[in-house]
C-alpha cells in the first residue's frame, strides 16, 4: 500500500473497491468528489488515510444559530410521527424494493440526474490513462510538480459542468433581460474557447469545449 501513500487507494473515502477491465483497480468516492469509478492511483485535496479520524466540524458563522441537540429533538420526533396519519401511496419497484441496498439507489441515483444534466459522463483518452502532468519551472533549482493526469482531468471536467449549469441557469432565468442574457452567454462561450486546449484528453469529441470559432485553442 505504500506506492498507494496519499492516493485514493488507501483514503478512507474509497469504498466499493473492485477490479476493471480497462480501469484497474477502482473504487467510489464516500465524499463524491469524483464521480465513480475512481481510480486508486487518483488524488484530491480531501484526501484522509484509512483509520485516521474524522476532521473535526467547520467553526459556526458569526451569527449563524446553533443546531438543536439531536437528543432533544428526536422524542418529539417520533411522537409527531406516531401521530401523524398515514398516507398510502405507491409501492417501491421490486426491484429497488429487493435487489438494491441503499448505497446501490443511491449510486443509480446519482447516475440518472447525471445523465439528464449532461454531468460526469466523460471519459479520458485511452493514451493519456495512467500518465502525468508534469509542471516544469523555469528557476533553477526548484523543483517541478506532478500531477497525475487522471486528477487534472477530473477537474477540467468539473469545470466544464459547472459552466454548462451556469449556462443552463442563465437561459432559464426569468428575471434578466435577453440583452443581459446574451451579453452573459458570450462571457461563457469566451470560457469554453479558453479551454479548448484541454478537448486532447476527451476520449470523446462530443465532450469537448466549443467556443465562437475555430480559433479559440
């Protein structure tokens, strides 16, 4: 486990390991930092070694109320609930019902409204798996930095998704004017241009970056 040191193979968040065919060894990330499957080899700024403790709670915000204890809350709980009449409604599919434990639904889950907003679907370029970015100074004397490619791309994807909601938001809203919206849409197209460099690693050319022209690379 020591070549895995720092990597997602020996966090405290990789569940679900299993063997791929074309992966490797891969997992699924408890966090959701990655989208599955997640390579072992992969790394992010969450990272947390097998058996470690939990991080302790974010501090509260100057003026945000405290949470109620738990233990005070949930008798009322369960005496609302006992109370509360009890609204029939349509039985789960059979086979969530059965065959899936939750973490399995809520995997399916994720995957669906995925799929429907167009997220986390890409994959790398087959040549570019396993590889490294490797980041070059040019003073002497200091060191360079690596980055697994799988990482960095991970992270381009991301960018990419989150321009595309933002993209989708700003069609959707009704409150700006279109002279606003298509002035804001050219500011997105612009970054999706900037980012055409980064379409060689899409294994897919439908995954890409488009930007207003041929010249955006």
């Amino acid at each position: 486990m020591s070549d895995l040191e720092g990597r997602c193979g020996s966090c405290a968040a990789f569940t679900r390991p299993r063997d791929d065919t074309r992966l490797g060894r891969v997992g699924d990330c408890a966090l959701e930092v990655y989208p599955p499957p997640v390579r072992q080899t992969s790394t992010c700024a969450r990272y947390r070694p097998k058996g470690a403790a939990a991080p302790p709670p974010a501090p509260r915000a100057a003026g945000e109320p405290r949470r109620a204890r738990s233990s005070a809350i949930e008798p009322r709980r369960r005496e609302a609930d006992a109370t509360r009449p009890t609204i029939s409604g349509p039985s789960l599919p059979r086979e969530i019902d059965i065959d899936m434990d939750i973490d399995e639904f809520r995997r399916v889950l994720r995957e669906v409204l995925s799929e429907e907003l167009g997220l986390g679907r890409s994959e790398m370029g087959a040549r570019w798996q396993g590889g490294e970015l490797v980041l070059k100074p040019g003073k002497p004397g200091t060191a360079e930095k690596r980055i697994p490619l799988d990482t960095f791309f991970h992270k381009v994807v991301m960018v990419r998704d989150k321009l595309r909601l933002l993209e989708a938001k700003l069609n959707a809203h009704e409150g700006l004017p279109d002279a606003d919206k298509v002035q804001l849409q050219a500011y997105i197209t612009a970054c999706y241009g900037s980012l055409t460099t980064f379409n060689a690693l899409f294994a897919e050319r439908e995954d890409w970056f488009v930007g207003a022209g041929k010249d955006d690379a």
